[in-house]
C-alpha cells in the first residue's frame, strides 16, 4: 500500500512541478494573484 | 525501543513545526527531509525495514530533491523571504490549529489503551517482493502506468521549441576547425572559439 502511495507521489510531484515552472515561464512570477488574465 | 521511537518521532514533528514557520523557502524544505528521515526511522522501529529505506531512497531522496532543483533553479528563496514575513502573521495558524487539534484528539481517543507493539511482524523485502509478484501484481502494471502518464505528461509540459540557426561546414574537418578558430574540440560545433 505504502509503495502505491509513494509512486502516485512521485508521478504527482514530477506533473505539479513540471505546472510551476511553466507558471514561473509565462508569468515571471510564482505569485498566484498574478494568474489573472481569465475576464470576470 | 520505546525510547528510540520517541527520539525518532519528536524529531519528526519538531522538524515538520520549524518547516511550517520558516520564511526562507530552502530552509522549510531541508526540515521537511529531516522530517522524512525522522518518519523512515519509526518505519524501521515498526518492523517495515524496507519501506524505511524505500522512503529515504524515494521519497526524501527523489521527490524532495525535485523540488530543491526546482526551488534552486527559479531562485526563490530571496525574494520570499519578505513576502512571507508579510503574510504569515501568528494571527493566521488559529484555523489550522484548532482544526488539527481536533483531529489528534480524536485520533488518541480511537487508540487509547491499544498498545502497539514495536518490533512485532517485521515484514521482509523478500515477503514484499512476492506479495507484489502475486496478489499485488495488478497494482504494480497500474502504478507503471501512472509513472509512464506523469513522465509524458511532465515532458509535455515543459517542452519548449527551440529555433536554432546552424552552421552547416563541409565534411572537410580543417574548415571546420578554422573557423572555430584551430579548435579540434570546437570544431564540430557552432559554439564561438574561446579567446586565449
């Protein structure tokens, strides 16, 4: 059980991480209240 | 036993509170190893030997390495520092507190009296090896899976399409090396001489 729990952490920091770069790519910050290009 | 699982665990949890408060970003993260370190010595007091070194090896020694190249990489540990010295004011733990707290009172009422014992069924790699061949074998193509789906899907992520110009020389090896300026190692390439 313990193994499964840490593959799916693994798979799911690889994906969460490969987001916060590209975040930091087109928004040249980390700062969330940044991401605000959506209208409304 | 009892007092190497108390050593082990108060240095999990004092090490999981002083990443919670650091400001500088590095810092929570090497708590946050020491933590898991912490975590993999309670493991191996509980008798899972190889999870206790499964969790060193992967957990504190891959995942969290990630995330100090990543940290490392995007050089954020400066510039937050003063904005977390804005944002995490001692007002703002109350919530999390109180709904933590919560929960370990309930947790120690589930488990008062029941006295675990340290040590008792120690489960060898050799004994997780076939239990993963067999009853678990569907488990392990999955997770296969899903570490194949995470890969490509981190890959996609960070695919960039790179335009670069190059310079095409003849076969001739002294053109090459010419224009790199007498460089043999340079010659292939289109990376600039250096200046002596």
């Amino acid at each position: 059980m313990f193994l499964f729990i840490l593959a799916m952490a693994a798979a799911e920091v690889a994906v969460g991480l490969a987001l916060v770069l590209e975040i930091y790519h087109r928004f040249k910050s980390l700062d969330v209240d940044e991401l605000s290009e959506m209208r409304g | 036993m009892q007092l190497a699982f108390y050593i082990a665990s108060a240095v999990a949890v004092v090490s999981t509170a002083l990443m919670l408060t650091r400001l500088h970003i590095v810092h929570a993260l090497l708590y946050l190893i020491v933590s898991l370190l912490g975590v993999a010595v309670v493991f191996y007091l509980l008798g899972a030997s190889f999870v206790a070194a499964l969790e060193v090896i992967v957990y504190a020694g891959a995942i969290m390495v990630l995330f100090v190249f990543v940290v490392m990489m995007l050089n954020l540990g400066a510039r937050g520092v003063e904005m977390e010295e804005r944002w995490l004011t001692p007002g703002i733990w109350v919530g999390p507190v109180v709904l933590a707290g919560i929960l370990i009172v309930e947790i120690l009422y589930m488990v008062r009296g029941s006295t675990a014992g340290l040590g008792a069924g120690g489960v060898e790699p050799k004994q997780v090896g076939i239990t993963l061949f067999g009853p678990y074998l569907i488990g392990v193509e999955l997770a296969s899976v899903l570490l194949l789906a995470g890969l490509v899907g981190a890959y996609h992520l960070s695919y960039r399409k790179v335009e670069k110009r190059e310079i095409q020389h003849d076969a001739d090896t002294h053109e090459g090396r010419a224009a790199a300026g007498g460089d043999l190692v340079l010659a292939g390439t289109d990376r600039p001489a250096r200046t002596p």
